[in-house]
C-alpha cells in the first residue's frame, strides 16, 4: 500500500508521537480492497516432527539464556527455541549496560533500594520483584564475565559457550505460535520454521516465556522482530496479561529518523559494562507532553521542575516525584559505559540523548518489566499451570510503571530467567505426566499455523500492519490519551481483529510469519486501550489528559487481563499488595 500523498519521513513521523496526525492518517487508503492470494509455497507440502523434553524454553535473550543454563543445571533434559538467532535478536544486543548490586560496595542497603524504587515507581512496583534483582544480581554478572559476555560487542559467542558446554539443544529461526494445553495445564508448544515448510510440535512438561515484550514495528528502535507472540498465544491459552496501557516514552532522532542503527549513535559497537545504583524516573511521557502542548521542536535534556520548564499559562503534565525531578544529567555509570552519552564526546548514546526529536520510535512497547504474563509467586509461574515466564515476557513489575535503574533491564532478564529455569526444572521432574498429544490436537494447531497460506482471498500483513500503526502511533492516541480519542481508536482495531485477521494472506514462509506477528499486534493494541481507558488516572508513564491526577484511592492496582470461555476479553483490578486470584 502507499500514501496518497506525498510527504516526508519527518513530517509524517511527527514530534513526540509517531505520526502528524489526522492529515497523515486520511492519508492512508484504509478501504484497500482484498486482494487475491497466489502462494509460492504449497501448505500440503509441510511435513510435522515432535520433539519430546522436560523444560521448552522459548526466546534467545538474556532471560532464555539462564532459564535454558539454570534449568539443565537442575538436572532437566531442555531445549531452547528462538525465532531469530541466539543473543542477536529481540532488544537484548542492544542493552550494553547490566545492573550489578554488590553489597560490599553499594550506595545504600537493599532495603532501601527497594524502597527508593517503589518512590520512584509511584508505588506500580512489586517490590518482591525489586528486592530479586538486587539479591541476584551480583550473582549472575560474575557468570556472564567467566562466559566471557565483557569482552565483546556481540553476545552470540558468548551465550553459545554455557549452552555448547552444557550441550542443550538449540532450535533456532522457528516461530512457536501456540502453546498446547492439556487438562488445564500447559504441555509444551507448536510454530513453524522460518527456512523450511516444516510444523514442530514440542511436547514439555514445563514451557518458560522469555520471548520479550513487543511493539508495532516501529522505525527508529530495534523492537520489530518482538511482536508480543509470547503474550498473545499465552493469552489464547488462558493465561492473564497485564501491563498494557504502561508506555515507554524512547524518542529518535529526527536526522535518519527510521534507521535503529543510526539511532544508536555507535552504542552497538561497545562493549556490555556494569552499573551501579542511580534510581531516577525516565522514560515517562514528558517529551510527548511537551510536543502535544508545545509543538516542534523537542529537544532531549533531564527533567526539569515543571515551575521552569513551563510558562504559568501551562501547569501541568505528567507528574514526577519531587526527588527525581532533575536539573542536571544522570551520573555517569561505571566502566566506562556509554561515557561520551553523557560527555558528548564521541557517540551520543542511544536514542533520546541530545538533538531534535521524533516520537514513537518504541511505539506498542510498555516499560521494562512491567508488561507480560502475571506471576503468581516470585517464581515467574503464571496463572496456567505449567508456564512459567522471565524477563520482559514476565509482567513482574519489577520497577513498575516507569524506569527507575540504568542496566536493571538486562540484569532482571537474567536473575528472572535464571529462577524461573531452576522452578520450571523441579516442577517438570516432579510431575508424574505422560505428555499425550492426539493426532486431532495437532491437526488443529497445524491447519491454525497455515491457515493463511490456504486463503484464496484477503488482506496482506503489511497492508493491516502499516492501517494499525496508522491508528495507534499518533501522540494523541498511544502517549497523551483521553478517551475520546481511545474510543475511536478502539473502533479501528475492533474491526482489524473481527474482519481483517480472519483474512490475513500469505506466500511464503516470510509473509506466513507477518501474518501471525500481525495478529498479536491487533490484540496487543486493544488491550493497550481497553487497560489506558480502564485507568481513570495518570501515574508513571501511562498519561491522560481527561484524568491527569493521581487517584490513591480507587487505582492503587494493576490491570489484569484474560479471556473468558466465551473468547470476550476481560479486565479486572490486582491490588498492589496481593498476588492474583485464579482458579
């Protein structure tokens, strides 16, 4: 599909939002007609194999890595899944900086820690969660450096050599699309490879999440290989979600705006270090504010107090904790990591830092950790039995609705994954289970996974990908919300998922892959405004013009959010306090 008019990347893109506007969405031709499918490969010519294991971990981050290492450790026969290749795919090769709390040396106590996050945080954190990454990781950073991760720019090599050590199976390039459920529990897990015309159907005793979170495809962030698939397809299963109306505010640069690379300003070429405690408030929807009240230009600088950075005529906006309200950059962290970021010499640090903005490079995405599965314990199980998650895959609201520690990312992926392996490892070899799939259940899955392919008629991935980009990205949509504007949006992508994703179409495997990814992103996006309406307040990095106040006594809760038996999405309350009620 291409626009009707002729306009700029820059202008098309916007300031602080993603998109211009509504002159940029009547652009769009969103009355394309179906078209007719001609595939290249032939859905009959697909052959099926089983594979049979304790512990089906599935991503190849930081958080699948220890879950597959610390799982095999704990005597379980594992094998890990990856839709791209180990250690270089999903938003992993990008995070340089891995949090480490040495007790011997930190600022202040862990207790303390958790409690300055928890202020930062607005209190949307689980400080069970917060408290784990400070225990842990330590722990598991003197791990990466014997791996040898500290020694170069790309994790491949280093991810490799516990995994070859240990010699765990490796299945990389395969998309899993469903999870198998049996009895109300989960048995392992169904997808396709991305460079043959073969369905696996991997038969588990336990299946760990570490599949990250998602976004829209946006340009300008490498999140868009990450697509939601884990959230989605555990969602189909039965599991609870939560997290989906948090927002990470990353903007881009407006020179080169759609390349990630460029964006990156030369942090992909350095080397991983470590850092220590600098817990602030970032991320949040301040740019975006500014660029709906103020318009172009947005440059990129620390949060000021709101009584300098704005006229009188304009209080407000979106609130920060008085002791996080900056008028100075960050310290730099140790080691050497991203120095010229602060300094300015050199690279620039990755996107946000310095020069003009462009909004919605991360569009779709929700804060670190604080979007995924629901956890039931410290664990990472979730609410089905038998699936476990880790990482971004986990919604553990490990810093809540905001980011409050430079490097916390990567380190919690790890500590998370490294727990939930050893778990899911105890859990499988305790259970007294005969995995027994019938031939009916695979047919089923399989006939789901090549559906697209078997369509004489319908729509493109990329024609319905680019339509809901076109509805979601915009600033007034996605960042500085009210309802109005949600509702609407709402429309949209109700009628994406009713009319348009029963009709996806593809050719080959590559479009067979976009069909599925697109689906999750149509039911990421209407949880994210179904949960941005639900929450009548604005807090963290979720923002409401209709509501801009904190509301302490109705929303001191997380969203949660399932499907019920009739296949109606469902949202509920989850006290900051208590774990989920399931049954």
């Amino acid at each position: 599909m291409k626009s009707k008019a002729n306009l700029s990347r820059r202008h098309f893109m916007g300031i602080a939002g993603g998109i211009a506007g509504a002159a940029a969405l009547a652009s769009f031709a969103f009355d394309a007609p179906a078209i007719e499918n001609k595939p290249k490969i032939d859905a009959s010519d697909f052959t099926e194999e089983k594979r049979v294991l304790d512990v089906l971990v599935i991503g190849g981050g930081m958080a699948g890595l220890f879950a597959a290492v610390k799982a095999h450790d704990a005597g379980a026969k594992v094998l890990m899944v990856s839709k791209g290749r180990i250690g270089s795919s999903g938003l992993t090769p990008f995070a340089k900086g891995i949090f480490s709390y040495d007790k011997n040396n930190a600022s202040m106590s862990i207790d303390q820690f958790v409690e300055k996050v928890s202020e930062s945080a607005i209190q949307t954190n689980n400080p069970v969660f917060t408290r784990q990454l400070a225990e842990h990781s330590y722990a598991r950073v003197e791990e990466l450096k014997t791996w040898g991760f500290f020694d170069s720019p790309l994790y491949n090599e280093s991810f490799m050599r516990p995994i070859s050590e240990r010699n765990i199976g490796v299945e990389e390039r395969v998309m899993i699309t469903h999870l198998l459920k049996q009895d109300g529990r989960i048995i392992g897990a169904s997808g396709f490879s991305l460079d043959d015309n073969k369905i696996i159907h991997y038969h588990a005793k336990s299946v760990i999440l570490c599949t990250g979170s998602g976004g829209f495809k946006p340009s300008g962030f490498p999140v868009c290989d990450l697509t939601h698939d884990g959230t989605i397809m555990a969602y189909k299963a039965g599991a609870k979600v939560t997290g989906k109306e948090w927002n990470d505010g990353h903007p881009g640069s407006a020179t080169n705006s759609g390349s990630s690379y460029d964006n990156w300003h030369g942090q992909v070429e350095e080397k991983p270090s470590t850092t220590s405690i600098t817990i602030n408030h970032h991320l949040g929807m301040d740019l975006n504010y500014q660029g709906y009240i103020y318009g172009a230009p947005v440059t990129m600088g620390p949060p000021m107090r709101q009584a300098e950075s704005e006229p009188q005529t304009r209080q407000g906006g979106p609130f920060t904790p008085e002791a996080f309200r900056m008028t100075s950059p960050p310290p730099p962290p140790q080691k050497g990591l991203l120095r010229t970021l602060i300094s300015g010499k050199g690279h620039s640090g990755p996107p946000g830092m310095g020069g003009e903005q462009v909004g919605g490079s991360s569009a779709g995405m929700a804060i670190h950790k604080a979007e995924g599965l629901v956890p039931i314990n410290e664990q990472g199980l979730s609410t089905l039995p038998g699936l476990y998650a880790a990482g971004d895959a986990l919604g553990s609201y490990m810093s809540g609705g905001i980011y409050t520690q430079i490097g916390s990312s990567l380190a919690g992926s790890a500590v998370q994954g490294a727990i939930a392996g050893e778990a899911a490892a105890k859990d499988s070899l305790n259970l007294k289970l005969s995995i027994e799939v019938t031939q009916q259940y695979s047919d089923t899955i399989t006939e789901e996974i090549l559906a697209p392919l078997k369509r004489q008629r319908g729509y493109s991935p990329a024609w319905v990908t680019q339509v809901l980009q076109s509805v979601m990205i915009p600033n007034f949509v996605l960042y500085i919300k009210k309802e109005r504007m949600m509702q609407a949006a709402l429309a949209y992508v109700e009628e994406l998922r009713e009319h348009h994703v029963p009709m996806l179409l593809a050719s080959d495997l590559h479009s067979l892959r976009l069909a599925h990814e697109t689906e999750n992103m149509i039911i990421t996006a209407e949880m994210k405004l179904k949960a941005s309406i639900m929450r009548t307040e604005s807090r963290c990095s979720h923002y409401r013009l209709d509501c801009p106040d904190i509301d302490y006594k109705n929303w001191q809760a997380w969203i949660n959010i399932h499907q019920d038996e009739t296949g109606k999405m469902q949202l509920e309350k989850q006290s900051f306090d208590k774990w989920p009620e399931f049954s």
